[in-house]
C-alpha cells in the first residue's frame, strides 16, 4: 500500500485548521496542525510534508517569512491561504515562492481540488516530456537541460524549480516564437491549472533575476501578448 500524503496546516484560527483537517483526511491524506509561524518551521523538518497550507496571519513570524524560510532549502509545494484578496498580497505570495494561493472563505472541495493538483504537478514535474528529443537547449551563456534538470548559465550551475526551468526550455526550443500566456500556462501548468496568467508573469520574472539577456539571445516581453526567446 502507497504511502498517504502528508499535508502540514498551518493556522492560527484552530477551528479552521481543524475543519481543513477533516476534509482531508476524508481524502486519505494524513495531517498534522500548527497554529504559529515557529511551530511551523519546527514541524515541516520533523513531519516532512508533501505540501503546506499555509496562512498569512501568524502570530510572531508570519506566513510570509516562513515561505521565504521553507523555499531557502526545499521545493515542497506551498498552497497560501489568506483572506486577503488584493492582487499585490497574491502577486508577493507567488513571488515568494507559493505554489498557489486561496483566499478566504473558501469551499472545501475547491480547496482539495487544488491541492490535488498542485501534488500532481510537484509529482510530475521530473518526467515532464522533452520539447527535443535530446532534452538539451544551448545558446551562448546557456544551455538548458531538461533530462537532469540543469541550468547552466556563464558556467555556473543555476538552482531554478522545475517550472521556471521547463518554461525557459519551453520558450527557448522555439526561438522568435511569440507564446501567449494562456499557451504557456496550459503547455507548462497543464489544463487542469486552478490559476490565472500571472502565475507566468511571477515566474519569469524569477527567471530574470537568475539570467541575464545577453548579446545573442533575450527573454523579451511582447507587450499584450505574452513572451518569446528571442535571439539576435
């Protein structure tokens, strides 16, 4: 029998945190609950979870700092939970390092539904099919290799979570080609996605910050559409 997935809620509202709980061991996955920013941390290196449900307003350290912490040594998947619903709280969220973002109140099935697919695309990503046969694109200052996961960039291996890294791929196996954002969303996120298009904005972003454009290639913006290699 397969091992049940392991979720770690965290939520200073215990009553939530409880009810969350129940809908998903309904599911047959298995929970553990903290109600605080530290308790979180504790518990994420002795529980191992699969994902993180985790609340923004925490007592002492807040949701914010402890994805900023989680995401300084791991890439488990973190599902924000918040009942703030400006586009910058979600935008902040997402660049972070959240994997996806809820805003409360909530439905409970919507809630299972994404953490189902956010457990499916983290499962998946490894074995995500090659743009090329070879798995491998190369430019000057570049090459990308969807095989073992690398980036090398000016010589130097550059750590990039698998969706920033199969979006480069993606948009640098077709250069010149201009993608929207819903193209890149479905082809990378997948169909079943519970998200909107900004998920592309904040991850190339994160890409900028990694690699540079140089003289011979860029990753360039094409203002209302979306994105493209682009190489010179």
């Amino acid at each position: 029998m397969a091992a049940k997935q392991k979720i770690l809620i965290v939520d200073d509202d215990n009553n939530i945190a409880e009810l969350i709980s129940l809908y998903l061991l309904k599911e047959c996955f298995e929970t553990s609950i903290v109600n605080d920013g530290e308790s979180a941390l504790e518990e994420f290196k002795k529980f191992s979870p699969n994902l993180v449900l985790l609340d923004l307003m925490l007592p002492g350290i807040d949701g914010y700092q402890v994805c900023r912490e989680i995401r300084k040594d791991s890439n488990v998947p973190i599902i924000m939970l918040s009942a703030k619903g400006e586009t910058f709280d979600k935008v902040l969220g997402l660049e972070l390092g959240a994997d996806d973002y809820m805003i409360k109140p909530f439905d409970s099935k919507e809630l299972v539904a994404r953490v189902k697919a956010v457990l499916r695309r983290f499962a998946t990503a490894p074995e995500a099919p090659s743009v090329e046969k070879e798995g491998i694109v190369s430019y000057p200052d570049l090459s990308i290799n969807l095989n073992n996961y690398s980036v090398l960039y000016q010589g130097k291996a550059i750590d990039m979570p698998p969706k920033e890294l199969e979006l480069l791929h993606f948009l640098a196996s077709s250069p010149n080609q201009v993608f929207t954002r819903e193209q890149l969303l479905d082809h990378i996120w997948g169909y079943e996605y519970i998200g909107d298009t900004r998920t592309v904005d904040v991850h190339v972003k994160r890409i900028r910050e990694k690699i540079h454009d140089s003289d011979s290639w860029s990753l360039s913006t094409v203002w209302g559409i979306g994105y493209k290699f682009e190489t010179k």
